[in-house]
C-alpha cells in the first residue's frame, strides 16, 4: 500500500435493482482494485443493497472504519478467502441490533452518507449514489417494493439527516443514474453540496467506470475533479458509440444555480402571459419540439430550448429573457460532454417539460394518484420561478378540443367505423409502447383511465425509455468529446 495519501475520501452507495445488481458488483471490483493500486490515496467504502437482500457494506483502505459506521456493520466471517476477494472486505449488518425491515431507504441511505462523512474527517468528499434515476418526477432508486422508493424531494431530508449543512457541504455529489443533470435536482441540493456531477439522457447499466476515474482525480481539488470525472466518463463510454450508444455527463457549480432563478423565472412569467397568443405559442410548440429531448419527451435540455426559441419567435422581450437564461446555464455548468448522436444538443441542465399532464402518468410516493405535473409543484426550482405555472398554460393553450367540438363534420361517420383508440401498453406490436406524447383531452375517458407502463429503456432510468422521435442528425459526433459542448 502506497505510504502518501491525498485526504480524498470516496463513498458510494450501490442500490441494486432490477437490471442492476450484478453489474454492480463490477464497480466493487473497481474500487477494490483502484484500492489495491500502488497509486491509491483514497479512503474508499461503499454500501451496497443489492435487489432481495440485506444491506452490507464494503471498505477498501480504510483502518478505523467500523468507528466511522452510522449503522451497526459487523465484519462478514471471511470464509478463508484471501484478499482481493470481495468478501474479505465485506461488513454485515447486525440484525441483533437493528431490524433491517424497520430501516427505510431514507434512513439507510443518510445513515450512510453520516459514514462517509464522518470518515472523511474535514478532507474532500465525494459521495456517490448509484441506481434508478427518473429526474425531477418519478421514483428514485426504485429498488425496493412499490411505495418504498425514494424522490427527489426526499434528498433534503436524507442530507439534512446525515448532518450536511451549508457551512459544511459535500464537495462533489455524483449521480451514477439516468435524467438527474437536471435544473431541479440542482436546486433541491444546492444547499448540500457545492458540485454535481450527473447525465442529462440514459446511463448504461455499467454505470461509472470507477477505477478510471479514481485514478485520475486522487491529486485534484474538488472543482478541477468534478471536471475531471465528465472526462473520465465520455472517454470509457466513446468506445460503446461504436454500437450507436450515446452518452452525456455535465459537471455543474451549484454554488452558482440560484443565478437561474430570475432568468428563468422572467422566461416563465413572460410566457405564461403571453402564451394565448397562437403567434407565441405557436413559436414555444416549435421549439419545444425541435430541442434536445429525455426520459420519453418529458425533459428538454434548458438552453438548447431557449436557443431554438430564439430563432422561432423575434421578439425583443423573450429573447431577451432566453439569452439571460442561456448565459446563466454556461456559467452554472462547468463542463459538458457527449458521445455518440443521441445527446448531441445537451448543453448540461435539462428541465421538465412535458407535452401532456395526464393524471394517468403520476407515479411515485408523492404523487401516486395525481399528474406528475402536480407532484413537482412542490419542489424548489417550481417556487422560486413558477415554471409549473408556466406548463399549466401552456399546456391549456396548446391543448386540442374534444373530438367533434372543432367544427362541422363533413363525413357522416357510425360509431361502428370510428377506428379504435389504443391505450398502450395493450396492442400487437410484439411488446410494450409507449404512452403517447400528445396533448389531447381525456376527459372524454375519465372513466377508463389506466395507468401507462413506461416502454422500456436500457440504463439506470428503472424502466425501458422509447427512443427520441425527433428527427435529429444521427452522424458520429464523438470526434470532439474533449470540448464543452455549447
């Protein structure tokens, strides 16, 4: 073991689910790997909850570790293996002293972040939460039964927990999950810590490539790291583009995010004013569609829709506002790379966005029985710059009439040869589909509303995504991951 370390410490919390488990006890092996280098100057444990089964933890490098515990971890009986096998750094949880059953994802999620910083002892920290991700709506870490899994609105309470304030924040917070390079996430955690590191799109079930980028950060100060991760992340993942995957990672300071919510709030208000006007919202529809789009159409990336705006709809005051915005999110996001096609308008922060709020869509803890639209009224980015009530008109404005409410039908139609309505996921296509993006009314169907399945994405979103229906170039754009995409 290397006799000089730098004061870094590394936690990482691993919350297997479906699709995940396994491959995350390849990161294990990274980080114990990275941990038995000759070159290692971390402190480095980790908390895994794979599907199904107890919680343990793991600590690479770390001799006082059981001090450091906020839950009651044993040392697992060793079973005679020699290191480096994974259990021969494996601490069990002490069912005598705590019943696992009684212990919520919140808790033993900021009992763990209490560890990580207890051992970091005034060094750098970077924390790393590792799972399903779904943005600003959905469920996070959706691991464990239905109704147990956590949201976004539950951070605070977990940091708030773990004793992380203001005056002493985590340096780097890594998301290791799908959409979470989000607006909103970094208003919620601003408070807790002063970079995250994250992707707007999908992240692949591989998740962060752990032993690159430990490597190469042991000697960096927490800004020139976080960079260093996002380039650490697009060069592992340029080599998948080969296969047509696409990837995007962003750093961002949010010690500068509440510089976003007056420009966006200007925006919103602006909009919201103006929007029944067909010549303005028309523009917004155009633009909404041709910007950088994630998770199903629901998410757009913020700059990338003020960009196009701009172009769509001359006026002097939106305009304004949009370029206010824009130079806002370039000096939030420190840097912002992608790989492959799919990404290739990400910019760094995307934000909700949808082109429906049908109440059959809510999902997650909060928000199980209404839209998504009403859950997320309830986050901080919402009421410091009123964008939700921004969505509310525009998606009034925006909304088509009832069929047969439009005007005098020309064609005598029976009833018998009106073509059925699909309600996804229920068709012969050979698989799930998605929900339809379109903002028609349901009114008409309030009494047959089902909820949507999510057609399937590959990555840490806990769910299949369809594909983008934008007609987006789909060229290599790889050649220059090294430069801030702007």
């Amino acid at each position: 073991m290397p006799g000089s370390r730098s004061n870094w410490t590394v936690a990482v919390h691993l919350a297997g689910g479906k699709s995940l488990t396994e491959q995350m006890i390849r990161a294990l092996q990274e980080m114990r790997d990275e941990a038995n280098s000759e070159e290692n100057r971390f402190r480095i444990i980790a908390q895994f909850e794979p599907q199904g089964k107890l919680p343990r933890a793991f600590v690479f490098d770390l001799d006082d570790a059981p001090s450091h515990f906020a839950l009651p971890f044993t040392p697992a009986p060793r079973r005679a293996l020699m290191r480096p096998a994974l259990a021969s750094y494996e601490y069990v949880l002490d069912t005598s002293q705590t019943n696992p059953e009684q212990l919520s994802s919140t808790q033993l999620l900021a009992r763990f972040v209490e560890t990580g910083k207890s051992a970091a002892v005034g060094g750098p920290f970077l924390l790393v939460i590792s799972g399903h991700g779904n943005g600003a709506v959905g469920p996070f870490l959706a691991h464990r039964d239905p109704g147990a899994e956590l949201s976004l609105m539950d951070l605070p309470t977990v940091f708030d927990s773990a004793g992380i304030s203001p005056q002493d924040k985590i340096d780097i917070l890594g998301l290791d999950c799908c959409a979470m390079s989000m607006i909103e996430v970094g208003f919620e955690l601003s408070p807790y810590a002063r970079f995250l590191v994250a992707s707007e799109g999908d992240v692949s079930n591989h998740g962060w490539p752990y032993r690159q980028i430990l490597g190469a950060i042991d000697e960096m100060a927490p800004a020139e790291a976080a960079s260093e991760i996002v380039r650490q992340f697009v060069r592992f993942y340029f080599d998948y583009s080969l296969l047509g995957v696409s990837s995007h990672c962003a750093a961002c300071d949010l010690q500068k995010i509440s510089a976003l919510a007056d420009p966006v709030r200007r925006l919103a208000e602006t909009l919201t004013r103006r929007i029944e006007d067909p010549e303005v919202w028309q523009p917004v529809v155009l633009a909404h569609w041709e910007a950088q789009s994630y998770k199903d159409e629901e998410y757009v990336d913020l700059a990338d829709f003020c960009d196009r705006l701009c172009r769509y709809l001359p006026d002097s005051e939106v305009q304004s506002c949009c370029a206010d915005v824009i130079n806002a999110v370039d000096e939030v996001v420190k840097d912002s790379y992608v790989t492959g096609a799919t990404y290739q308008y990400s910019t760094g922060l995307s934000v909700y966005f949808p082109w429906s709020n049908d109440a059959a869509k809510g999902r997650g803890k909060e928000i199980q029985t209404t839209s998504d639209l009403e859950g997320y009224k309830m986050l901080k980015f919402n009421r410091e710059t009123k964008w939700g009530d921004f969505l509310d008109a525009y998606l009034d404005a925006t909304q088509r009439k009832p069929g047969f409410e439009q005007g005098e039908v020309t064609v005598e139609l029976s009833v018998d040869s009106l073509p059925a309505r699909r309600t996804p996921p229920y068709g012969k296509g050979g698989g799930p589909t998605s929900a339809s993006i379109k903002n028609h009314p349901t009114s008409p169907l309030l009494d047959d509303i089902r909820p949507v399945r999510r057609t399937p994405p590959y990555g840490k979103g806990g769910h299949k995504t369809a594909p983008s229906i934008k007609n987006h170039p789909s060229a290599d754009v790889s050649a220059d991951i090294l430069g801030k995409h702007r």
